[in-house]
C-alpha cells in the first residue's frame, strides 16, 4: 500500500514541506511516482520520519541521523554508533550548560547593581557591562 505525501505526513505527525527537505537532504529515499506525478510513500516511511523526529528531539543533527540511517539501511545495528553520537551529545551539552550557568550568575550580578549618580569612565555600569561582553571572543 503507497500513501500520498499529506497521509504520510499526518501518519508520522510531520508537515509535507519537512518531508520534500527530508528526501532532497537524502534522509528519506526518493518515492516513486503515481502516473500522475504524484509521490507515493511506502508504509515504512512513517516510522524512519518518526525515527528522524525523535533522534532531532535528542538534539542529534541531520548529519548524525543520516548515518545512523545509513547504518540501519545496510540491516546493521546503529547502537554502537548512536551510542558514540549521544556520549558525544552529552559532552557538548554539559560544556552548554557550564556556560549558561556562568551566564545566569553574570545576568543576576548585573541585576542586583544600581546605578551611581556619577561614572568614572563615562559609562553608565549596565553599558560598560555590555561594551566588555562585546568585546569577549
């Protein structure tokens, strides 16, 4: 049984554009096509684009999907490899979250100052804060 793009799309939960992105960027084979032009997706379809919405939902890139994909495609287990992705996941989200944090404290110095009758530099404090960030590589 073959499925027009809409029913697909309403089957995996995902909109027609996402799924044309997803067949240029390789993600999805290209389906075949009804005498009229029309796509015609296979029943498994639904699942890889519920597979591919889920590895995004977990942060993994398009790139990173892919291979686990390509994986799966030649009937191997992509565990090994996802588990190399999500440890690697992890790592970037971990060095994120240091940093975020580092942001909070900063953001909630700032909001405790007030602000002097005069300035030293020219600056009010909140502007020479801002300038310093600017600054930062």
């Amino acid at each position: 049984m073959t499925f027009h793009i809409s029913e697909i799309a309403h089957r995996a939960n995902v909109s027609s554009d996402t799924i044309r992105y997803y067949e240029r960027e390789g993600l999805i084979p290209a389906p075949a096509r009804s005498t009229s032009g029309y796509r015609e997706y296979e029943e498994g379809v639904a699942g890889r684009l519920r597979f591919i919405k889920g590895a995004q939902s977990f942060g993994l890139r398009l790139s990173e999907i892919r291979e686990l994909l390509e994986i799966q495609d030649r009937g191997a287990c992509p565990c090994g490899h996802t588990r190399t992705l999500v440890e690697r996941r992890t790592a970037e989200l971990a060095a994120e979250i240091e940093r975020l944090s580092r942001l909070h404290e900063e953001l909630r110095r700032m909001a405790l100052r007030d602000c002097p009758a005069t300035t030293d530099n020219g600056l009010w404090p909140c502007e020479a804060q801002f300038v310093k960030r600017g600054g930062e590589n």
